[in-house]
C-alpha cells in the first residue's frame, strides 16, 4: 500500500484490531455484562476490582468506535455496554460495582465509564431511560468531594465530575479547581510532567498527562482558562517533538517506567496530536509513529490466540505488573487507539507514512527534565536513553533502585530485568559499589549535576523487609550507608562513555569492588562472542575498559523478563579505591557493531573522538573544595 509503505496498517486494520479486543471480551462477561471476568493474575483490589477495570476500559473503546463511526453500530456495541452499565450501577444487582467511596481503584475506572459516555452520548446516554441515568449519575456521583492522590489521577475525578456537570448531576467546582492545581504543579517544562512529586518520568506524561486536559477541555469549554488550554496545547506539541524521538525503527516506545503492560497505550498522545492539532509534528509522522507502535504488539502476537490483552508485554508475563494490575488492566491500551474517533478523510488518516527520526537520520538529544541523554542510530532504528535523572524518588531518598526508573539506560530494543534478584539489586546498567557481604549498592535518590552527570551516595537496602505493594517505585528496607560516587556519561551514536570516581575521603573495606554493567539483552537463545559482548535477536551489547578493570564476565540469569527465557548482561569489576577514576564504554547496536570511540584523558576532562570522527569533551567527575560533585557546575538538588 503506497501510503503505509512502512506499517501496512490502514484505519480499517486498526478498527478490525478494535473490533476483535471488543467482541473477545463478551465470552468472558457476566449474563448483564456488568463484569468481565477475565483469566489471568488478579490485582491486589481483588477479582471484583479487576472485572471493573476490563468493562470501564473496555467501554471507552467502544465509545471511541462510536464516535468514531458516528454511531454506527454492526455489532450492538451501544445495546452491550448499555446492559452492563445497567447491571453495574444497581444496587441490588449481584453484579454491582463497588463504587467509587469505597475502592480506590474504582475511582480511576469511574473517569473511563464517564469519558465513554461523553463520547457515545448521542447513541447511548440519550437513549437511556430515566431511572438508568439516575442509577449511573448515583454511582459516579460518589466521587465528588473523595480525595484523590496528587498525581495524574486527579483528572479522573475532574472528567467525572465534569460529565455529571453535563447532565445536571452533582459535581463541585471546588474539586475541579484544586484538581487543576495539582496538574499545573506538575508540570517541569519543555512538555514534561512528573507524575507526583518525585522524579517519575514515564509513559503517564503521554497517556494521562497529556490526553486529559485537551480531552476535558472540549468537554465543557467554558470551565477551562482559554490561556490554560493554549498553554496545554503548545507542551503537547513540545512533548510530541520528544515522543517521536523515543520510538524505535521496530516501532517500539521506550520500554522504561511502570505500567508497560498498557502496551500501545503509549500512541494515546501521537493521536492527541492529531486531534487537537496541537503539534508541529507532521500527519505523516504521527501516522507512521502511532501504526509503527500498534504493529509492533501485533508482530508479536498480541492480543494473543484468544484475541486478549494480557499482563505482559508481549506473551503473558504476570511479573511485569504492579500490584495495582489485574487481568483488566491491560485495557487501558485503548487510549492508543484515539485515532479511531477521527474520520477516514481525517489527514492523519490519508497523508502517507514517513519516516521516524530514528529512520531518517543518526540524532543524538538532552532531554533535561527527565535528565536523559538520547541517541537515535539509523542503522540498527535503535533509541537509547542515558539516564542520569530520573529515579521515581527524590534527592536523598534511600530506598532501592527501581528498574524500572533508576537504571542507567533504557532503550526501545531491550527491558530492564524485572525478577525479584533485579529489584533487590542492580544488576544491569548500573555503576554500583559490591560488597562482600550485602552486594550490589544503589544510588537511588541520587543528586543531577546536569547533563549526563550525577552524584550518589550509594547505599545498601534489605528490601526483604519490605512486605508492601509495589507501585514501581524502588523497595524500602534497612539501609547501610556506603560512599559517595560521581558519575558521568557521554553518549553518541551506539555508544555511552562512562566514567566514576569513588569520593577520594570514603572508607572502604580491602575487599569491595566497582562493577559497571551494560545492556542486557533477553532472548531464547543468546550467544557469548567473548567475556565483554553478547548478541541476540540481531542486538550486540559490549562493555570495553578504558581504564584498568580486573575482570570482565558475562552476567547470565533466567526468565528474569518478558523479552525471552534468559538474560545475558555483560560487566566490568575492580577494587574500590577512593579517588581512582574508572572509564569504560558501554555500547547497545544492531549485529555489527560500531568501531570504538577514541578517548583522551586530562586530569579535568574527557575529549572523545566518535567513530564518525565528531569531537566532544566533557568534564570529568571531580572532588572539589568543600564539597563532591561533578563536573564543576553547581549542583542542581532535583
């Protein structure tokens, strides 16, 4: 097809992909469809929770089919829905909802139902009887007034409350305004949002923090600030230049943060892009990078034989969720699917595909509220993340490191790790301290200094001791203190130069050791070319000294994450001694990988010539009076 020459998909193979998700559900569903029980780990709300979940975010898809179609309606989607939102909301049903009041996780599903019925008013709410309206206005109305934590879900309770607005339901201005305030305070600039007020930066900026507000602001126009919108409108727009930056070629987004199992959810803010037109982003582009997203879950056989979404990424792989997740959850995969609410004469829908950033051309970006270095290779379409500011934490906070969040790197071709060992240390990707006796430090909480560059005080956490659910944050646990280490990192094109020096004062026993790990790579098979580069699924991931390290190993552990059966993580030791700088380079390519940076050391910097002869210097981590910080720029405490 020449206007889909890279993904094949058109707006008819995204609406049979809809249609399919939809209609697999109603074998799994009450005989009122009210509950959708589907197979699977349940969530840590329980079973009823999680039957909730599937149907609310279920609905919003068949909502966005409606408007889509303009209310046409081959398979009763409205009539379905309409019985369970019946069955649902009554009382006296033995398939009613806990509402709102009484379950946390009900608060967030109550946004999804009153989104849906915005949506789909026209073919649903307005051919509801009245005692059907006053029964759902009863339920959803019990959030008004309910405090919500100061995160993205916020805008559950501002949708909900501005529906219920809509329909002479109770609501409370008060709610929607502080609301409001919550979400303007979390903002970080340049299109980002943090997600509360740690450094949490993931997928929630794009599916929550960005496809709400414009969402209720065509809801009910004059309840919102028209600067506000404007203002709304022009970080989506910044947020998309990044968003189109962190696919990679094979269509995947950047697998790093909480929630991945919500899958092509991560197309939710391309598509409010394209709706709100609130993008500099062209329609080509933002097809390519929306399809690009969706065929990459749909290559590898998701949903699966049975036509579900399952917990995992892409087989079914319960450990990749939270502890808020159930069977449900998966669903909220239908933000991703937006586009469909836009009609095919829509030019998103009929410019033709172009190439992403990453199939264009070698780029290489900061990204400074995340604290992220950003290299894009046309070669192998691979994107990687060099982290040096994001842990979902905050300065001094000393509970582990999440891998989710607090690893070095990320990319769009591997996973971090996510079995129980990598939660209790960082294994992979990582510059820690190794203790004879406690293992792996971790520099959660640690300081940015600016770009590519950040001080830790490293530590060690007994997240044995922490019992509690897990919400991608790192785990608590009795802490020893250990030494303060500055890190710092170049990256270009395949490769990250890495560098660390131990604070030259720090007390260290003979035997403790500095480990740097690369990338790990995951696959059923995986083939060891030497003690420094693995390769799998055409990725080679390599770890070269620069200085002197003593051993250099190949870390092999199993069904540690979604990607395959083993991982295979390459690594660097060498005793820890105060004050010695270590320098290695870190690299992730496709099958051939790059020729070696060359490095120069000065006492005070690294000049670097890339394998494409460009020429950088940066400064390196250094003790200076009065203090430990690197690289000779104030501290910035975030």
């Amino acid at each position: 097809m020449t206007d889909v020459p890279f993904t094949g998909l058109t707006r008819d193979s995204w609406a049979a992909v809809a249609d399919q998700l939809l209609l697999s559900l109603r074998g799994w569903a009450s005989p009122e469809h009210a509950r959708i029980d589907l197979p699977g780990q349940s969530s840590a709300y329980g079973p009823v929770s999680d039957s909730l979940e599937a149907f609310a975010r279920s609905f919003l898809l068949a909502a966005i089919r409606l408007k889509g179609e303009d209310g046409k309606d081959p398979h009763d989607l409205a009539g379905w829905y309409a019985e369970g939102l019946r069955a649902g909301t009554d009382p006296a049903s033995p398939h009613a909802w806990p509402r709102p009041d009484q379950l946390g996780q009900a608060k967030v599903e109550a946004c999804s139902i009153a989104l849906g019925l915005h949506l789909s008013r026209p073919w649903l709410w307005d051919r509801l009887d009245d005692r059907d309206r006053v029964q759902i206005v009863a339920w959803l109305a019990t959030v008004v007034g309910e405090q919500y934590p100061p995160i993205n879900w916020v805008w559950f309770q501002i949708v909900v409350e501005t529906f219920l607005k809509s329909v002479g339901g109770p609501w409370s201005r008060d709610d929607i305004e502080s609301g409001l305030a919550v979400h303007e305070a979390l903002y970080r600039g340049h299109g980002w949002y943090a997600d509360g007020p740690e450094r949490a930066f993931d997928h929630y900026n794009g599916w929550a923090l960005h496809v709400y507000p414009l969402l209720w602001a065509s809801m009910d126009p004059g309840l919102s600030d028209v600067a506000l919108q404007d203002a709304w409108r022009d970080r989506l727009s910044a947020f998309l230049d990044s968003t189109v930056h962190l696919i990679g070629a094979n269509g995947s987004p950047l697998i790093q943060g909480r929630s991945l199992t919500y899958r092509f959810a991560a197309a939710a803010p391309l598509w409010m892009g394209a709706i709100t037109g609130a993008t500099s982003v062209t329609p080509g582009v933002l097809r390519r990078a929306s399809s690009g997203i969706l065929k990459h879950f749909l290559d590898h056989e998701v949903p699966d034989q049975r036509g579900l979404l399952t917990l995992g990424w892409y087989g079914e792989w319960p450990a990749i969720a939270q502890s808020y997740s159930g069977p449900g959850s998966p669903y909220w995969a239908v933000k991703g699917m937006l586009g469909l609410m836009l009609p095919a004469d829509h030019p998103v829908w009929t410019a033709a595909e172009e190439p992403l950033p990453v199939e264009r051309s070698d780029f290489t970006r900061e990204l400074a509220e995340p604290g992220w270095l950003v290299s894009g290779t046309q070669s192998d379409g691979i994107v990687r993340v060099v982290n040096h500011g994001t842990d979902h934490s905050v300065p001094g906070d000393e509970r582990a490191d999440s891998p989710l969040y607090a690893r070095l790197g990320y990319s769009t071709h591997t996973m971090p790790p996510l079995s129980t060992p990598y939660w209790a240390q960082p294994l992979e990707n990582s510059i820690t301290i190794v203790h004879p006796e406690l293992g792996h430090s971790h520099r959660n909480g640690f300081t940015t200094v600016g770009p590519g560059s950040s001080v830790a005080s490293m530590h060690w956490v007994r997240t044995t001791d922490d019992t509690g659910p897990e919400h991608g944050s790192g785990r608590g646990g009795a802490v020893v203190p250990g030494p303060v280490v500055a890190m710092t990192s170049a990256l270009h094109g395949s490769h990250e130069v890495r560098a660390a020096r131990i604070d030259p004062n720090a007390e260290l026993g003979p035997d403790w050791q500095i480990e740097f790990s690369g990338w790990p790579l995951t696959a059923d098979h995986i083939t060891t070319v030497s003690p420094a580069e693995a390769r799998a699924n055409n990725l080679t991931s390599t770890i070269k000294p620069h200085t002197p390290f003593t051993s250099t190993a190949i870390r092999r552990t199993a069904d540690s994450e979604a990607l395959g059966t083993h991982t295979a993580t390459p690594y660097l030791q060498a005793p820890a001694t105060p004050g010695t700088l270590y320098v290695a380079v870190i690299s992730l390519s496709g099958p051939t990988p790059d020729p070696e940076p060359q490095i120069h050391l000065t006492p005070t910097h690294l000049h670097i010539t890339w394998p494409n002869n460009t020429q950088t210097t940066h400064p390196l981590p250094t003790p200076v009076s009065g203090g430990w910080w690197s690289p000779g720029s104030p501290v910035r405490g975030r």
